[in-house]
C-alpha cells in the first residue's frame, strides 16, 4: 500500500515529565504502552501499545477476557472501570489480589 507506514504495535515517543521506565507502564495522553527503555524527560524512546503483557495487578477476580483497566493510584491492572483508564482485557482469569496478571493490550480511539 502506497501510504503504509508502520505496524503500529510499537510506537515511538518523546519521553514525558517524570520520565519512563523499561517495563512500567505509562500513559501519554490516551495512549497506554509500556516503554522498552528508561529515559529521561524529553527523550526519544518506544513503547509496545499491544500484545500481551504481564502487569502488576490489584483488586478483585476478574474472568478471561474481561475488560482490564489501569489504577493509575496503585499502579496495577483491575477489572474495576471508575476512575480507571481501560488498557484491553485480561488474557488469562485473574485471581483475587493476585500480584501479577497477563492483560491483552487494545489501543484506545
């Protein structure tokens, strides 16, 4: 295709305030990814905006393929939607408290 740019599971981006850490989790305006490397405010860097993952999660079970969002407060995935930014589903069933948990990453519109 004449236009075609990229596959777009990896985007590049200009590292925000804060910074970015390989593997944590970040959110850019509506866009959740997870970086591959840490940098620091105002550098290039890329980020994984799907696949599956597994993130640090919080709060009650949740089914596979249940909707995942992110507790930015906790720093965890959930399956709690208030005042949470949803990132996918869940790839595998979360257990109750569990620390870890595999979530399928869906970019948002």
């Amino acid at each position: 295709m004449k236009n075609y740019k990229q596959q777009g599971a990896i985007l590049d981006f200009v590292t925000p305030a804060g910074g970015a850490v390989a593997g944590k989790p970040l959110i850019i305006e509506k866009a959740f990814l997870i970086p591959a490397s840490t940098t620091e405010e105002g550098e290039a860097n890329s980020g994984a905006v799907e696949g599956v993952y597994e993130l640090p999660a919080a709060g009650a079970a949740a089914a596979q393929f249940a909707t995942a969002y992110w507790d930015a407060t906790a720093g965890a995935a959930t399956g709690a939607a208030t005042g949470n930014t949803k990132i996918g589903y869940f790839a595998a069933a979360k257990a109750a408290n569990a620390a870890a948990v595999d979530v399928k990453l869906i970019p948002a519109a």
